[in-house]
C-alpha cells in the first residue's frame, strides 16, 4: 500500500539533504539534519539519488485498454507501474520511459513506478468510460473506381483522422478529413469489392451494411480515329467511365467537348471548334480522371488556291499551293481526276505531286489525315508523252513560219520553249498536236529542240536549214541588147556559179562571174523582155520589181 505522503516526504528529504551539505555545519544542525533523514527512509544520500524519478505521462486519461506512456529518470530493470492498487503491465522498457495498457476494472488513482531503490508517484490518471462503437450507415458513392473519393457516413468516428482506421475488405485505405459523422477516405489501388471496416481504437468497429463495389480506375486506351477535323467526333475507349452521361466530362485542353454518348467503356464525343491538338481528359465524377496517352491530332480541312503548270504530262510534277497540308506526306491523299497522285514533299501551304499513268485532264483535290477533300477550281491538264514527229518546211530564212507535229504539246503557248539550235523561238499558236512557230532572228542550221512545262523535252530528227535568200538591188539597165553581158547587183548571191541561177522571165541566162554582191549575166540573142530572177541553191530566189527589155543588135 502506498503512502499518500510520500510525495512530500521526498521533497522535504531533498530540502534537507541540501540544509545538511551546507558547511560549516554547527553540531546543534547536524543532529536534526540526520534525524530528518531517517524520519523519511532514506537512510543515506546514495540511496536517495536511486529513486525513480516520474517527470509526466500521457494521456492523463482514459478507458481500458489505453496505452499509458510514464517519462521520468532511473527507471531500472524490474520497475513496475501502478494505477491507484492496480499495477500494469508493461509492454516498452527504458531507463527514461516505461509503456503499459490500462487493464480491464482498473481505477483512477496517482500513476506510481516502483523499482529497488523506492518508489515514485506521478500524476493522477482518470480511468474514463470506453467511446461508443462506430456506426456505418452508408458510403456515397456506392461504387467506385481505386483512387476516387468517398464519404462514409455514420456515428461515432473519431475527430483526429490517424484513429479512424478505415479498411476496403483487406485494404487499408487513407483518411483526408474526419469528423464524428462523416469520414473522407480514398478508395486504395488493388482493392476488391467487399465490405468497409471502421476502426477506432478503444472504442471499437464497424462494417458496412452493404458491400462496396470497386469499379475499373478511369483510363483512356484508345482515340478512334487519332486526326480529326473541328467539328467531327470521336470514339473514346477505355474503362471507369459512366453510363450517365451527366458524370463524365471530356477535355481536349481547355476546350470541353459534347458528349453524343456514354457507356462502361465508351464515350463518343463532339470535337470543339475551337479545339487544338493535344491528350485528351476524361473526367468522371465519383471515379476519377485520365489522360490519353497520344494526342487527338486536329486537323483543319485543307484548301486549294492553285497548281502550276496548267498543263503536265505523265510522271511529271505538279506544284500545288494552298493551306493546312501539314508536313505529312504520307498523311496526304492527292488525285487528279480520279486518279491518286503520288505526293513527294509537303509543307503547310505548298505539296509536290507526280502525275500518274493513264490519267487524264481533271481536278486536283486533296485529303489530309482523311479530313477533306479539297478542290482546285481548275482543271489540270494532263499532256500526252511528248513528241515531234515531222516537220515543215524543212528550211526556210529568218522570221519564216514551220509547223511541228507531234503530241504532248501544251495548249498554252507559253508553256511551249522552242529553239532552233538553241535560239528561242516564237510560239505563235499551240494545239495539243501541232505548234505554228517563227524561225528566230539569230538562228542557225541544226536541230529544232522543244520542251513543254511538266512534260520534259523533245527534239527533231533532222535539221532545220535557216536560209537566206538573195536580195536583188538594180540591174546594169533595164533596155539591153541581146547577146551582151548584163551587171545584176544585191546580196546573197554566194560565191559557187553552180549554185546560181538567173532567169529573164522563163529564159534560163548564162551566169558569168559570180560575187555575192554582183552577177554578170550574158542575155539571149533572141528577143525577149521579162523580169530578172536569180536563185541560190538552198537559198532561194529573189526578182528584180522592174522587167528588162532586150533588143536586138
């Protein structure tokens, strides 16, 4: 049984023992001060500095079963913990901390620790009634993806979130906000359906009165399709999501779609107007959210402003311009007609297409990431293989015409190049299949050459003979008398007598001396009058505009 008194015993005996260690010490002190010390039990100042020392505990109050932690100093091996009569068991040893459980029928009374060398009283500890059990009255939302959520509702939860224990069949789950009726906890990963447990130490546990019904976590595992224009929808496959509509929310960044429709596992989707490309958010109330793990690509539908040339032969290239082509060739569906063009380079506003065999004259149009098409105002021309397959005349001087045939010729003119040995020529008209052009100022004997806008180039088989006729000036008189000799004057006439030929009307004249400013003819001895004609081989022929009359001798 321990004495009340104590406490104070051991105070008075520390007060003496300090008088006592005062020196000088009269003998009238010293007597009382021994006296003292062995009034209190202490019987030395060693034994003293032994005793257990209690310096607080906690709680100070509680119902059976409480946990009760004693600090203090000189807590040796074997102390023991009393509450009032009843002592404790202990469960921590320290020289500086003793822990025991609060039995059963134990109570209130001073907390005491007893070892070898005394014994010690602390505080008092007030051995409370146990808290009322937890109550379960429901869970909201029933059902629930891990992760999510979810409100207890019910009786007797305790106020500090660590003594709400709170388990999803054997799953421990973390408490966010705690109140005596209402409990906020997240559904923990891996759970299964089963009943919740509330637990609060010294008061007891609940379960649920229905099972809890863990659904798939929110995930997004497919975009179909992955590209789609502003306006279009798209089908959204993954699990966690609502069947009512109203509890899932979509995003595509900041912009929120239009929900068409909603399962377990599908929601279908209305793409913003507005909406850029990016990860798409669903977000369903109750039972979480997720991110797309690939973009939904937006593609805005692309558009035609032209096409050079206007005209191309097979397997030639085709510039297009326009805008929201992307930089996706293989992205790209390009036809001319009906037929698909094969497109070897894109950028935003420009793409590089090749004409296709067997096509023929049509639109362009274009498709990007299936969004599309888009039309070319125009018809692109589509070219025979080009050709020259005669041409005519053969020869012929500075500024005359000649005609080319063939096929895969341009029905712009412009688009036609010819050069006549490498002087550029003029188009004067084009068809398909024949080309009116004008033999060019600076041009020379040789091949005629042409290349046609997207169609590549052709060239003859033979020459061209760029001519130059003779010019003829004046004559030596215009009365002459047969068998004399005639002085003719000009320029081409060349300088090879076998290549001249004068004529005074139909009258073949006999060339004399040739220059190829001067011809001296003899004329016929038979009388005659006519015009002089004179022709160079090859060159062709020029008269004089006055006749010449001869007489006779």
């Amino acid at each position: 049984m321990l004495e009340r008194r104590q406490p104070f015993g051991t105070l008075w005996t520390l007060v003496v023992a300090i008088l006592c260690s005062v020196r000088p010490v009269v003998a009238v002190v010293a007597v009382p001060c021994l006296a003292a010390v062995g009034l209190w039990g202490l019987p030395s100042a060693a034994r003293a500095n032994d005793a257990p020392l209690i310096e607080r505990i906690e709680p100070s109050s509680g119902p059976a079963g409480t946990l009760l932690r004693v600090s203090g100093l000189r807590f040796k091996e074997g102390a023991k913990v009393f509450v009032g009569d009843t002592a404790l068991t202990i469960d921590q040893r320290l020289p500086n901390l003793l822990t025991a459980r609060v039995p059963e029928g134990a109570k209130s009374g001073w907390v005491a620790v007893e070892t070898s060398a005394g014994k010690a009283l602390g505080p008092q500890f007030v051995v409370t009634q146990p808290a009322p059990a937890p109550i379960i009255e429901s869970i909201e939302p029933p059902r629930a993806a891990p992760g999510t959520e979810v409100v207890i509702h019910g009786q007797h939860f305790s106020t500090r979130m660590a003594e709400d224990l709170v388990r999803f069949g054997d799953k421990a789950a973390i408490v966010t906000s705690a109140s005596p009726v209402e409990l906020h906890v997240l559904v923990p990963d891996n759970a299964q359906s089963a009943a919740v447990s509330v637990q609060v130490p010294l008061a007891g546990e609940a379960k649920s009165p229905t099972v809890f019904e863990v659904s798939a976590a929110t995930s997004i595992t497919a975009l179909s399709p992955r590209v789609v224009a502003p306006g279009g929808t798209v089908v959204i496959t993954g699990t966690g999501f609502s069947k009512d509509a109203k509890k899932n929310r979509v995003y595509l960044n900041n912009d929120e779609a239009k929900l068409q429709a909603a399962t377990d596992t599908k929601l279908t989707i209305v793409v913003p107007r507005s909406a850029a490309s990016g990860r798409v958010l669903v977000d369903v109330k109750g039972a979480g959210r997720a991110y797309s793990k690939d973009a939904l690509q937006i593609q805005r539908p692309p558009s035609i402003v032209g096409f050079s040339p206007l005209t191309a032969a097979v397997g030639s290239q085709v510039t297009v311009n326009g805008a929201s082509f992307g930089d996706e060739a293989a992205a790209i569906e390009a036809r001319i007609g009906e037929l698909q063009a094969q497109v070897v380079s894109a950028s935003h506003s420009q793409l590089v297409l090749v004409v296709p065999p067997l096509a023929k004259s049509g639109r362009v149009s274009v498709r990007v990431h299936g969004v599309g098409p888009a039309w070319s105002d125009k018809e692109l021309g589509v070219l025979a293989a080009l050709s020259i397959s005669g041409f005519g005349p053969r020869s012929g001087p500075v500024g005359s015409s000649v005609i080319l045939e063939g096929s895969g010729f341009s029905t712009a003119a412009e688009h036609n190049h010819v050069r006549f040995a490498g002087q550029v020529a003029e188009v004067i008209a084009a068809t398909p299949t024949r080309l009116s052009v004008r033999v060019p100022t600076a041009a020379k004997s040789g091949l005629v050459t042409l290349q046609v806008d997207g169609s590549g180039s052709a060239e003859t088989l033979s020459p061209f003979v760029v001519t130059q006729p003779p010019h003829v000036v004046g004559v030596s008189g215009l009365e002459a008398i047969a068998g004399s000799a005639l002085t003719i004057t000009g320029s081409g006439f060349g300088t090879s007598p076998a290549l001249v030929s004068v004529k005074l009307g139909n009258l073949p004249l006999a060339v004399q001396t040739v220059h190829d400013d001067v011809l001296i003819v003899t004329l016929p001895t038979n009388v005659a009058a006519g015009k002089i004609t004179v022709t160079v081989a090859q060159q062709g022929s020029a008269s004089f505009e006055h006749e010449i009359k001869v007489t006779a001798r």
